[in-house]
C-alpha cells in the first residue's frame, strides 16, 4: 500500500472518532462566547459534522494530487463519454443491487429501514447543511477510501470478487449497522465492479452521491407526498378487495 494510502486510513478513522472530541470543544468553544450551553448542545454535533468532513476531504485531496496529475494512470481507463455513461448506468445498477440485498434481508428475517439514515434525515430536517456531508462529501470520502484505497490495493493481489468481498463487509460495518450487513456489501460490490469497469474513481463517486441525493430527497423533501402516496394505494388497495369479500 502506498504511504498516502496509509495516511488516508488513519485521517478517515481519525475523523469517524473526532466526535468524541470536537463536539465537547464546540460546545465549549459557543459557550465560552455567550452561546447558551442549550442552543449548543442542538449545534454541536451538525458544526462539527461539517467542519471534519470538509478537513478530511481537503487533506485526502491533497494527498492524492500527484496521482491525478500522473497521466499514466489515465491511459488503461476508460474514455470519458464511456465513464458518463457507467456513471449514470450505475446510479440504476446500485438501486438494483440494493432492492435485491433488501429482499434477501427481509427473507432473512431483518426489519427493513435504516436507523443511520433516519438520524440522518432527522439532521437534515434541522439543519439542511448536512445533506452536504450526506450526499456529497461523505460518499466522496467512501469511495475514497473503501473503494480506492482499500479496494484497490487489495484487487492488485487477490482480484476482485475476495477484494470487493473484504472492502465491502468493511464498508458495511464502518457504518455501525451489522443486521444490514448484505444491503452495504452490495452497493461495496456494485461501486467497486463499477471503479474497476472504468479504472475511474470518479465513476462511482457520482453513482454513490447521485443514489444518496436521491434517498434524501425522498425521505425528507418528498416525504409527505410519498406518505400520502403510500396511504392512497392502501385506500385503493382495500376498496378493489372489499369486491371479493
């Protein structure tokens, strides 16, 4: 693995644990001047969200410059009217994998619904900032990281179905929801098919923002009309019965 790659690793898990030490010093940093400790404590955790993120994709950034003005590692990928068009496929190919990992899980017994992405959007309701850390930053440091890095280091050794089979479990559990292990394994699986078709990690970086753009506009901005949606079908759904009863 190369040294930036190491750096990248210890920067990422450096600020998945930041948490425990940036929230404190922002809650005493507005208090410390006259924020009231009750209108931090709401704050906090959204302040430091954005501020680590932003760092951490700066400094992962500048780590990989030199590699994208490597021309070499531009000849064996893909043209880039061929790497749009991955790119938009993918968005499809990654709700297709994720429908799929879904119904698995629900014949396995495992509740559907997602408690990470419910706190997510319940952020998001408070503080609309943070769909920038949700569908953009954070899936660019992802596939940094787990598909880039760990991925890729691992493919050069192993191929791909063990090395998209390791990253993947490992991106599945950085997101602290084990039951839903099968549903992240497969969007691991599905954006690291998709790096390796393209040999473009901005390939699936756009699929894994787009898909996460996507599910947030769903489940906060539209969540009303699909509820009501939702409500309408079952209205339908038990008038047409009640012929058959």
């Amino acid at each position: 693995m190369k040294k930036e790659y190491g750096f990248i690793l210890i920067a990422y898990i450096v600020m998945q644990l930041s948490s425990f030490v940036g929230v404190p010093l922002v809650l005493f940093i507005g208090t410390f001047f006259g924020q009231s400790p009750e209108e931090m404590q709401s704050l906090a955790v959204p302040y430091w969200l954005v501020f680590s993120f932003s760092i951490t994709l700066i400094f992962v950034l500048l780590l990989l410059r030199k590699e994208y003005n490597n021309e070499n590692n531009l000849r064996n990928a893909a043209s880039i009217p061929s790497s749009i068009s991955w790119a938009i496929f993918g968005i499809f190919l990654a709700f297709f994998a994720q429908t799929i990992a879904a119904n698995i899980e629900l014949r396995l017994g495992i509740e559907s619904g997602s408690e990470n992405t419910e706190q997510i959007i319940k952020l998001i309701e408070q503080f609309p900032i943070i769909i920038l850390i949700s569908s953009v930053i954070g899936p660019i440091l992802e596939e940094i990281v787990f598909r880039k890095v760990i991925f890729g280091s691992l493919f050069k050794r192993f191929g791909f179905f063990l090395s998209a089979l390791i990253s993947s479990v490992i991106f599945a559990l950085a997101h602290f929801e084990p039951e839903h292990v099968i549903l992240y394994s497969a969007m691991g699986f599905t954006f690291a098919f998709l790096y390796v078709k393209t040999k473009r990690i901005i390939v699936p970086i756009f699929a894994h923002v787009a898909m996460n753009t996507m599910v947030v506009l769903v489940q906060s901005v539209y969540r009303e009309d699909l509820e009501r949606m939702i409500k309408e079908a079952e209205q339908i759904q038990g008038f047409i019965g009640g012929f058959f009863l």
